[in-house]
C-alpha cells in the first residue's frame, strides 16, 4: 500500500505538481518518506481527499491537501488515542472516512476513554499470551486505534468497529461497543482483518460484482455489496482463528470460557451463512478465491 | 483552461476504482460523506451488527 501510495504521489506530483503548488524536491523527498517507512492513516487520508479535489477541480482546496501531505508525520509504532486526540481537521477526517453518520462517534469522557484504554491493553496482553502471532500481526497492520463514544440510545444507529480503504492502517472502536476484555481482542482481530484485506486490494478488487447488487451478510442486519459479504465472512474466521488459539493456551479466564464457546458457535455459523452467500453469488476475482480459500481453508480444520 | 482532473491518467492512481465509486457517487447526487463511508468503510459489528 505504502509503494503505491509513494508511486501515484509521484506520478500526481510529476503532472500536476506544479499547479498544486508543490515543488518536486520536496515531492521526492516524501515520496522517498513514504517508501522507507511505515506512514499514518492521515497521510493515506490527506491523498484521497486530495485527488477527490483534484477530482472535482476544486484547486484551492487541493493546494491545502497537498502542503498537507508534505508535512512529516511520525507513525512509528501503534497508537491509541481519542478521536478529538490529533491534529486540527484530522477528527472530521477520520470521522468523514470511516462512519456514514460521522455525528455517532463522538468524544469519549476521560472515564470512558480510559477504561477503554485498559481494556485494549489488557486484549493486547490477551493475544501475547494466548496468540502472540495474532498480536504481532495486528501490531503490524495497525498504526491506530481511534477510540470514539457511540450513542448511549439504544434505538440509536450506532457501530462497534469501523475501518476504511481510505485510512488505511486506523480503526476505529466505540468505547460503548464492547464490554470485555475477550470481545475486545476479537474486536482487534476482526478490524485488523479489514485492513489486511485492505492491503490485499491495491491493485484491484477481491470480487467483481457490482456495489448495487447486495446480499444478507453475516454481521449485519441491512444488506450488504459482495464485497462487505466477502469482508465479513473473512474476518469471521480470523475472530473464529483468535478465540480457538486464545482457548486451545488456556489464556482465557474460566469465568469466560462458557462465552467464548458460545460466540465460538456463533463464528462458525456466521461463516457458514456467509460462504454459502459467496459460493452461491460471488463472482471473485482470482485474489479473492485465493483469500476465502485461505479462510476456508482453516474453517474446514477447525471444524 | 485544461481542467486538472483532464490531465491525470487515474488508473495509474492507489484506489482509483474507489475514487471513481465516489465520483459516480457525487454525480448521483449522493451526499458525499455518506458515500464514502458507506463504499470504503467496512462498518461492522462484531456480533450485533447495526442496531436499529
């Protein structure tokens, strides 16, 4: 993702440098920034407004994006943090990329946010006990937690994890969502999932069928693209994947093994509902019967 | 005046299939936010999914 990040700034800034207002030393020096090293979700952000300015000839509002991206950004290591907890315009952002109703993650209270904190560390500790190959991966795959408040309302639309393409290395978590410790380190799981499939896509898609053909997907109520069916069914497995390993070490407390079986069934089922919704109407592309293969694969040995 | 949309090639971009669900999206008339969340962003639930 980051090479092709760094090729298409290159590429945007060698044909239309100039009228962004950005010089090409500079250009190549962040383009060779990106290459050697691993970048934030923002400056994946800041690119894709970019060019959906660009886009829409919106020129003043691509110069601003464009001195943005020239502005090194430190994203070594794994950051937790709010959503109000970056630099000035970033939480619109974040917001805007990742959630269709952006007023439903809002800021959590000090107590929220740190609780939400310990829970995260504490499925860290989890997964290095139980599944430190689960733990490396997602520490790898993740640049940022962003931790937000979903609506108290019960009736209320509201979501429990969110990643997006555009962001690419963020997820985002509602401090409301979970309440666990174990659902916490399934969360991780399943969020990392979504940007590890991210990065499988950078040069096309895992399915061909079109966004306005949708299907029941397995994790959730409303229907959904192939593609979020392919998403789902996936990270099904690798959250199936996690609670196996995080039960098989013996890491899980006793007081939550009945829980884990329980959402460990659940798994298996959501898997099953949702390959047969692939099996019967996907039309993958060759990357994508690769991937839900793999999935298959280990579902199949898992059973 | 070329348009500096005119001159890029975007198929050479990162995500351009993505770019342009976007702009087909705002062309629909498509509240562009939404849209985008709505075509990038996987939001899901772990369990319950979205809650009505």
């Amino acid at each position: 993702m980051r090479e092709r990040l760094a090729a298409t700034l290159d590429y945007v800034f060698g044909e239309v440098g100039e009228e962004l207002g950005v010089d090409r030393a500079e250009a190549d020096r962040v383009v060779s920034e990106i290459r050697a090293a691993p970048q934030s979700p923002n400056r994946f952000g800041a690119y894709y407004e970019m060019v959906l300015a660009v886009e829409s000839d919106e020129l003043d509002e691509a110069r601003a994006l464009a001195s943005e991206l020239m502005a090194s950004a430190d994203a070594s290591g794994l950051r937790v943090a709010a959503i109000e907890d970056r630099a000035p315009g970033q939480a619109e952002r974040y917001r805007r990329l990742l959630i269709s109703e952006p007023g439903m993650a809002a800021q959590p209270d000090a107590t929220l946010l740190a609780d939400t904190e310990e829970r995260i560390d504490a499925a860290f500790a989890l997964l290095d006990q139980g599944f430190p190959q689960m733990s490396a991966e997602i520490r790898e795959l993740l640049r940022e937690i962003v931790i937000a408040a979903g609506p108290e309302d019960p009736k209320a639309i509201t979501f429990d994890g969110a990643s997006s393409y555009m962001l690419w290395g963020a997820t985002l978590l509602n401090a409301r969502g979970q309440t666990n410790v174990l659902d916490t380190a399934q969360a991780l799981a399943h969020e990392s999932g979504h940007n590890l499939l991210f990065g499988f896509c950078t040069s096309g898609s895992l399915v061909e069928n079109a966004d306005e053909e949708v299907f029941s997907s397995p994790l959730r109520k409303d229907p959904r693209p192939m593609d979020g069916v392919f998403h789902a069914t996936y990270v099904v497995a690798r959250m199936h994947q996690t609670l196996t390993r995080l039960l098989a070490s013996g890491a899980v407390d006793p007081a939550d093994r009945e829980r884990a079986l329980a959402d460990l069934a659940a798994h298996q089922r959501n898997f099953a509902a949702g390959d047969a919704v692939i099996r019967e109407n996907g039309r993958l592309t060759p990357l994508g019967a690769e991937v839900i293969e793999t999935a298959r694969a280990y579902m199949a040995s898992a059973a | 005046m070329q348009k500096l949309s005119s001159k890029l090639d975007w198929t050479r971009m990162l995500g351009f299939e993505q770019i342009a669900d976007t702009r087909n999206a705002v062309q629909e008339g498509a509240k562009l936010d939404a849209k985008v969340g709505l075509k990038v962003g996987v939001k899901l639930g772990t369990k319950e999914g979205v809650k009505a």
